[in-house]
C-alpha cells in the first residue's frame, strides 16, 4: 500500500483481501494496528521521513474475523516527481514463524530446566578434549560453567587418572563406540569427587566423529560405600580367618595332654596377676598424688612460717640458722613432693614451650661431668624442631635420668651414649612398644632418643622397668624410671625401649608438639623486698596454718588481708566486700565447693574481680582456669616472696611493666 505523509491509505494492492479497497481508501493506516501497536507504526514511519532509509516494525493485527495476526511492516519512503512524502509499506504475516519462535522459546526453556534440575553434569567436548558445553549444576563443585568452557577436560581430572581416560578416549575415537568408565575429579578447593561417565560419540555431517557428549554422575557416596563395605568385607574375612585359625588351635588344643590344660591355667593366673599388679601401681600413683597434695599445703606453711621467723630473728644469731636449717629441709622435702607427683603423672609445674635441643645442648656440661670417664657422650641434636609445651626441670630429670642409667649400663668399660632429638608423625596405629601402655595421639611429635651400648637387659624384665624401686643394680636408686614414666605421661607422652642383652638399650621418648604459647603468670622469690601493696585481699583455703601464714605475709607487705576456710565462706565474704577487695588468693581444691565453682560464684558478684589460683596439684584445672581468665597461678609449696611477687604482677596497671 502507499500512504501520504500523515498515514492516510492512497494505494492498496490486490492480494490485500481482508478488506475491499472502498474500506481502506482514505482511512489512516494507524486505524488498521490495534491501539498498542500505533505508537509502533507512527515511530517507524517518522524514522523513515527523517532519515530516508527504509525501517521495520512488527504489531499485532486483527483481522474482520477477530483472527490475531502477527504482521511484519516494512516502510520505505518514495521518492520521485510528485511523490515526496509519500510511504510504501509491505505487510508480511509472520504469525506461524512467532508461533514457531514461541515453540522453540519453551521448548528450550523446558530443556533448561531439565537440565538445571538433575544432579547430573552434561557436557559436550571435542575430539581432542576441550569443553565445548557443561551445565551448570558444575557451580556445586565451586567451578564457573562459563569459565570452563573452551578449557581441556583433563585439567579437572584427577591427575593419577588422567593416563586411563586419554587411553579411553583414543579407544573411543578410534571405534566409535562408547566406553563406560569412571574418573575422579578435582575441585579448587582441592576436594575429590568421583563420577561416572556415560555419553555418545558426535559426529558431523560426514559421519566423521568430532567429539563426544554425555552425562558425568557423581558417584562419591557409592565409593565410599564400596570402600566402606570392602574395608568391612577384608575385616570381616580377617575376622573370619582369626576365628577359624582359633577354632583349629581349640580343636587341637582338645586333644592335647593335661599338661597343656595345666598350661593354659597358669597363663590365666599370670594374666591376673599382672592385672592386680597394673591396678596396684595405679593405685600407688594415686595415692602419691594424693600425699604430694597434703604435704605441698604443709609445706607451704612450713616454709612461709620460717620466712616470717626469719624476719623477727638477728641474721646471724643461732636462732636463724636454724630456721634457715628448715627452710633447706622443706624446700628438699618439696622436691620429693615434686617426685612423687612425676610418679602419679601429676608432676608440671612451669609449663612453656621449648625448643628439646636447645634444652639438651644446655645441660651438655652437666651430663658431661654426670657419666663416666670412659662414656663418650655423642650429640645429634635437629635445629629448629617444633615447641614442645613441657616443664622444664622435668624433663631436665628425665634427660639425667637416661643419661645415668646409659653411663650405669656401660659400667667400668669404654662405650658411648648417643643423644638425639628429632621429629616424627604419629598414626592411629602407633600403640605398639609404647609404655605407660597408652596409645598417643596421632600428629607431630618431637623425640629424645638415647642410647647406650652397654650390657642390656633381657627382654623379660621390660615389663618390670617402670615399677616403683625395681632396679637391675646393686642398690635401688628410689622411684627411678617410675618417676620418669610419671613425668612423660603427665605430658601426655610415650616412650619405647629396645634392648638385647649385651648390644644396649635405647631409650625414645616421645613428647607432642605445640603452637601454644599463652602461660599463666608465676611469681618467682624476689631479692627486692621494699615492694608494698595496698588495699583488701581475701584469702581462701581450707588448711588453717597455710591462711594464717599467707595472711601474715601479705599484710608484712602492707594489705590488708580477709580470710575464708572455705568457698562458700569465701563467697559471703566477697559479697559483704566487694567494693573492696582488690583481689583472691583461691585454692583450686576445697571440699564442697572447689575453686573454679567459686570463682564463677564471684565473677557473678563482680565480673572484674582479679584472682589467683594456688594448688598442690600444679596442674589442677589449669584447662578450665585458663578459660575462666584468672589473673595468676602459684604452685605448692610456695615460697612467701613467689606470693608477694605473684600479686605484684596481677595488680600491675594493664600495659604497664614491671621489673623482675
């Protein structure tokens, strides 16, 4: 049709047969679109006038039938003699290709969402392996489907498969048949995902084969069911042969003589006799560590009581000499207290972390001039071995304790003693040779190796090495290697012993390693005693002559002091004080109320109360404590300026230094 500049019909052609030309003659075209299509039309003619090229649009129409129709209009401006500003338009039904359009859109769309909605990856990549399409479900092992594409295939796989998959697909391309098989592949995060690859060859118009597509289903929970159930199937048949090769040994045993049966009976009686002898000495170490408790709160008094003594008497008068006389013997008496709580396990003190070599170089001297003349002593000591988190007068002990006893085992004759330090990894399954009999955590641990080629021991007395006053020498030498046994279990260690009469023994002690490097402050006795505190103090512990002691102690230093026999009595002390104590003195073991329940009663009163913790046992709750942010630890028995200087530095302004 041909229209004048404002859209009136001028011309209208023949095959136009929905309306007769006496209709449409005159009447604006814009009246033929429906109403939200006119703004279309008007738009692309004004296009067309301004710039002379022709343009398109496409509209709805609706015919004299109702039918909907979708109608392309292409525009063109006519140019010539009396034609100026005047338009030919052409009118193409497309309504069957939108209908098609629309068909494909949900077709694809339904595709989509097909292929969104399983747990399945699908991908297509060419003959040499690059990834032509993946879907999406591919975000799910954190990789980005868009990034992936134009990438090769065997960079995500597995690296120990990808030799198998490049044979399975040469066999592919070279067969044109599809071979099922099944791949690891790797994440960015590094995670292994199994899956099983099912697909088709592709082909093009020739029937050449130009790649492959297919399906990848992740079969991680299947193989980890098949390897559970193959580790369950290999258990079950060990079971099995375990069993049946028992069965044959009772069948045989059967038909033995009385002699055997007599046998049999007196294993059973060794076996539990060595049972009440393990029940034994777990008793005897709990009853060491009990006593060590007592005799640390009386220490504590006697050593405290003979510090003020001192304090009243001439220095050089006969009176103080013997205090300081009583002073030596309960400091001495501490360090059997501190032996027999090696024995129980319960033996740390000042526990940091250490570098084991760094501690082993520096008692060179002392061990040194600790052997004989004829030992040799040989170092191979690892530099930079990991922390160990350790006290470190025991291990001194235990590092003494083997060095004697290897010097002992070479006797009068020439011989060397090697020491070494070194790290291992500790699985699961390193139990065996361990002693006191408990299997070690796995992880990293740093070991102490000594050894010795003097005259062994047999193998039968092994069993009896770590109990208390056993000996192999002429005399007994006290708790021995029971102490030890003690001091490496409460560091929660092991040891293995290998020996063979007359070739030597090696000792390994193994102690694991630590990142930690938080310690509770712990007051050391000062020279300078001109400090002096202010303010209230409460004292809290069931033993009365340690509260009396420690009382007349701290007020000496100018605080005044408030006692409690107990936690509760502790507790309504606080209460009715608590504007005014400046910090706590607890004992971490009270009958009823212990020391962490009452310091969370306080903390309930006053949230920034400052306490410190004093114990017989000195690694009482330390965990808990820690957790619980008490301002100081002091072990039993303590000497009165370890206490002084202990709340010295709890009472320091935070930030603020203070001299040692």
């Amino acid at each position: 049709m041909i229209l004048d500049r404002d859209g009136v019909i001028l011309f209208l052609n023949r095959d136009t047969v929905d309306f007769t030309r006496e209709q449409v003659l005159g009447t604006s075209v814009y009246d033929l679109a429906m109403p939200e299509y006119r703004p279309v039309v008007r738009a692309c003619l004004d296009r067309v006038a301004r710039t002379g090229i022709p343009d398109q649009c496409e509209i709805k129409y609706k015919d004299p039938a109702g039918y909907l129709m979708d109608i392309s209009v292409r525009a063109a401006l006519i140019k010539g003699k009396g034609r100026f500003g005047t338009f030919t338009i052409s009118c193409t039904d497309i309504t069957n290709r939108k209908r098609i359009e629309e068909q494909l859109r949900r077709s694809e769309e339904q595709y989509r969402r097909l292929v969104e909605g399983t747990n399945d990856l699908l991908y297509s990549m060419t003959s040499e392996g690059t990834i032509t399409y993946i879907s999406p479900q591919i975000r799910r092992y954190g990789l980005d489907p868009v990034e992936i594409v134009s990438r090769n295939f065997l960079e995500f796989v597995f690296p120990e498969d990808r030799e198998k998959l490049i044979g399975e697909f040469r066999k592919t391309i070279a067969t044109g048949e599809w071979f099922p098989t099944e791949l690891r592949l790797v994440g960015p995060d590094g995670r292994v995902h199994w899956f099983e690859d099912i697909g088709r060859v592709i082909r093009d118009a020739s029937g050449r084969i130009t790649g492959q597509s297919g399906i990848l289903r992740n079969i991680t929970d299947r193989k980890r069911v098949e390897e559970d159930l193959r580790k369950a199937r290999d258990e079950l048949e060990q079971r099995v042969a375990e069993r049946t090769a028992e069965l044959v040994q009772a069948n045989e045993a059967l038909r033995k003589e009385i002699a055997e049966h007599k046998r049999a009976e007196e294993e059973r009686r060794r076996l539990e006799t060595r049972m009440q002898h393990a029940q034994k000495l777990e008793s005897l170490g709990i009853l060491a560590g009990g006593i060590a408790h007592d005799f640390n709160n009386l220490l504590t008094a006697i050593i405290t009581n003979a510090f003020l003594a001192l304090q009243n008497l001439p220095p050089d008068s006969r009176a103080a000499m013997h205090v300081r006389l009583i002073q030596e013997a309960a400091q001495k008496s501490a360090e059997l207290t501190n032996q027999m709580l090696a024995y129980s396990g319960r033996g740390k003190f000042l526990v940091r972390p250490v570098d084991l070599s760094e501690v082993v170089s520096e008692m060179g001297p002392l061990l040194a001039a600790s052997v004989s003349k004829k030992a040799k002593l040989v170092y191979r000591l690892a530099d930079n071995l990991p922390a160990i988190r350790v006290d470190v007068t025991q291990i001194r002990q235990v590092i003494m304790n083997l060095i004697t006893n290897a010097s002992d085992a070479i006797g009068d004759g020439c011989g060397t003693i090697r020491v070494t330090t070194d790290t291992v990894e500790v699985g699961s399954d390193h139990a065996s040779g361990i002693h006191p009999g408990d299997a070690l955590e796995p992880g990293p641990y740093v070991v102490l190796e000594v050894t010795d080629d003097g005259c062994g021991m047999d193998p039968k007395i092994l069993p009896q090495i770590f109990e208390p006053f056993f000996t192999t020498k002429n005399a007994g030498r006290g708790l021995g290697l029971a102490a030890l046994q003690g001091i490496v279990r409460g560091h929660r260690g092991g040891i293995e012993v290998h020996t063979e009469p007359g070739r030597g023994t090696t000792f390994r002690i193994l102690f694991p390693c630590t990142a930690a490097t938080d310690e509770l402050p712990i007051g050391e006795p000062q020279s300078d005693q001109t400090w002096h505190g202010s303010g209230t103090l409460l004292v809290v512990d069931d033993e009365e002559t340690v509260r009396i002691s420690a009382k007349e102690v701290l007020e000496q230093f100018g605080f005044t002091v408030l006692c409690a026999q107990d936690g509760r009595q502790a507790v309504e002390v606080f209460r009715e004080h608590a504007d005014d104590i400046v910090a706590v003195l607890l004992d971490a073991t009270m009958p009823e109320m212990n020391g962490v329940e009452t310091l969370r009663a306080m903390r309930k009163i006053r949230p920034d109360v400052r306490v410190i913790i004093a114990s017989g046992f000195p690694d009482q709750d330390t965990g808990t404590l820690m957790e619980e942010g008490i301002g100081g630890f002091i072990p039993k028995p303590y000497h009165p300026l370890s206490l002084v200087e202990t709340f010295r530095q709890v009472l320091a302004p935070k930030g603020q230094s203070q001299p040692s």
